[in-house]
C-alpha cells in the first residue's frame, strides 16, 4: 500500500478495521444518526458491524435509511431535520458514494435549519456535525474527501466542498464489497479511475495528488484492465486492491477535483440511469485526446500511461469498452444535457478547457 502523508481524514483500512477499532468512535458524540440506503448496508454486514460497536461503546442510535441513488437535496434536507428533532450529535454514514456525500449534506443540514436549497450551488459555510464514513464500494472515494453530489429539481446535479465537511474518521473495510456483483464492482472502479486520471491532469496537482493518483491508476489498471478478468469473478485479493485504489483516488480529487468527463457524465446518470462510473468512463478517451492537444496535456498523459504500464490508446479503448454504453441522443436531447453542466468549473481544471461547441461535438461522435 502506498505509504502517504495525509491528514485531513483519519483513514483507518482493513477488513477487521471497525472490530478492531471501534473504540475510534469513542468521544465523537454522544448520540449517532445512522445514515444508509435500502439494502447495502444490511447485505455488506457494515451496519451490524457499526450498531455492534455502538452498543458496546453504549452510544445510542437512530437509523435513516432513505439514501438512494443520485440523493436529492430535499431528502437530505428531511434527514436532517429527524437528526435534529433525535438530538443526534454525529452522522455516520454506511454505503457508497451517494450514501456517504448525503451523509455530508445532512452533517450540514442537521445544524441550519433555515438553509434549503433546491435549485442552486449547495453552499455550507457554517459547521457540519462530525462525520464517519464506512464504505462498501471501491469507487467513489467519498470517505476521504470534502466534496459531495446532490440533486436538485427533477434533473440536476450539484456539488459542494466544506472545510467542515470531511469525514473526521473512516473506516475502508474491503469485505463490505463482495456482495457486490462485478458488474457494480467495475463500474464504481471506473470512477475511481476517472479520479486518478482527471486529477492528475489538474493545474491543481502536486506531490501529493500526483502520487495518489498514480498509485490508484495502476492498481485498478491492473485489476480490471490490463487483461481479461478472471472468469470465475474477481478475487478478494483483487477487491482489497480496488478497495484501497478507491481511497487514494479521492485523496487525490480532494486536493484537485475531477475533470470533463464528470459533468458531462451527469446527465447520461439522471436522465438514463447509467451508473456514475460508466458516464465518465465513456467520456475518458475525449479526455485523453483533448489533453493530448496541449504540451503540458501530453507530457502529463505521457507519465500517466507509463507508470500504470499502457499506452494512451490503450487507456482510451479499455475504458471506453467497459463504459458498455450504446445509445442514441437527438441533437435536442444533447443541448439539453449540455445546458445543465456547461457552467461546471470542471470543465476549466485540464490543461485543454473545452468550448460549449466542442461538449457538444463528444456527445455527437458518441451518441449519434
């Protein structure tokens, strides 16, 4: 495992890392807001790994588990004010990506009660309630950064960044993943793919992001991409690695944020529910080749691919292949889904920034 300095989350990882340390959780609060989906939660065997852990440490809790894919603001915003009404001092959310950036979003909700907001830029500039973070996925990366993603309104995707918004600890147990079928299992690998890749390109990389970020790549090229996975599924072994990919992959985001494919993904999610990983992966090889236009775009794509082991063409046609999409999208439909994310700041954090006209021109050559 890389050895990184990194102090902004305390990232405890290992499948015994809850039974093994659940006395972390000690001091956080006094009463927890327990904070899932449906189903993961209960299925991976985190929830009653965490309730397991409270009960000893003889914290009280009350479960909320209306998470779904894509959370809505407006869901969180009720969860927060149920965490509030409970006298819950602390959020721990359990499950993916959604559920852990809605576990941020009802952090902040639970402590301003007068903030709603549905149609614009979620903004928390106050203090959140203290987070922890348990994952049962290898993609989003969420447990080791301030940046969540809600939706607004029917067809909207926005994000914000907190200082109070980190998770103040996280546990990254690989075991949680295997109920997870591989089919899932590459798509949030993807993502987290799309995460090494994009910020490593960022102007905003340095030591830190950039060695995440290779490290996370390579992992995950290795496992899912480089050859043909076994046919009998992927390994525990084989999560562990993605697990702990994932987790530096969103080490490497919080310093820099994501690229293009991102919110040119969003609207392939919402309107057609692909998963999140598969919308960026498909857009990755525009990325590669946009970049690829600029000196420093080459040179830093140049280093990508030789440090995980592949070419440029190679990285462009496995990504676009695992992204699976095959879909047709009328010229209307298009500048729809561009008129929502257009004024993204992700598309200005490449070496190569995108013009209205050229976002236009992928979703063509892609869709038509």
């Amino acid at each position: 495992m890389l050895d990184l300095r990194y102090d902004r989350v305390k990232i405890i990882r290992g499948d015994d890392a809850i039974k093994d340390n659940f006395d972390s959780i000690s001091g956080i609060g006094r009463k927890a807001f327990l904070v899932t989906g449906k189903n993961s939660a209960v299925r991976s065997g985190a929830r009653d790994e965490i309730t397991e852990a409270l009960e000893k440490l003889r914290i009280p809790y009350v479960i909320f588990d209306k998470v779904t894919e894509n959370p809505k603001s407006l869901t969180c915003f009720d969860a927060g004010i149920i965490c509030r009404e409970n006298c819950c001092d602390f959020v721990i959310g359990i499950g993916g990506g959604s559920v852990i950036d809605a576990s941020k979003a009802i952090a902040c909700y639970a402590l301003h009660e007068d903030f709603k907001n549905d149609t614009d830029i979620f903004e928390c500039d106050g203090k959140c309630l203290p987070i922890v973070a348990v994952v049962t996925t290898s993609g989003t990366g969420s447990e080791a950064n301030r940046y969540s993603v809600l939706t607004v309104g029917d067809n909207r995707k926005i994000s914000f960044k907190s200082e109070y918004s980190y998770p103040l600890l996280s546990f990254v147990c690989p075991k949680f993943t295997v109920t997870m079928n591989d089919e899932q299992t590459v798509s949030t690998a993807l993502d987290a793919f799309a995460h090494s890749i994009e910020s490593f390109l960022s102007p905003k990389s340095d030591e830190v992001s950039e060695n995440a970020a290779l490290y996370s790549g390579r992992e995950i090229w290795n496992v899912l991409l480089k050859s043909p996975r076994d046919p009998s599924g992927l390994s525990l072994e084989d999560r562990e690695k993605l697990s702990y990919a994932a987790d530096y992959a969103g080490i490497a985001i919080d310093i820099t944020g994501t690229g293009f494919p991102h919110p040119l993904g969003y609207g392939l999610t919402i309107d057609y529910g692909i998963p999140h990983g598969k919308a960026c992966a498909v857009f990755e090889k525009d990325f590669i080749k946009y970049n690829m236009r600029t000196e420093k775009g080459r040179e830093k794509i140049e280093r990508f691919s030789e440090y995980i082991g592949a070419s440029p063409e190679e990285i462009m046609n496995k990504t676009y292949e695992l992204s699976g999409i095959n879909m047709k999208l009328t010229d209307d439909i298009i500048a729809n889904i561009i008129s929502r994310v257009e004024k993204a700041s992700n598309f200005a954090n490449s070496p190569y920034v995108l013009n209205k006209k050229e976002m236009f021109d992928i979703y063509k050559e892609l869709f038509e």
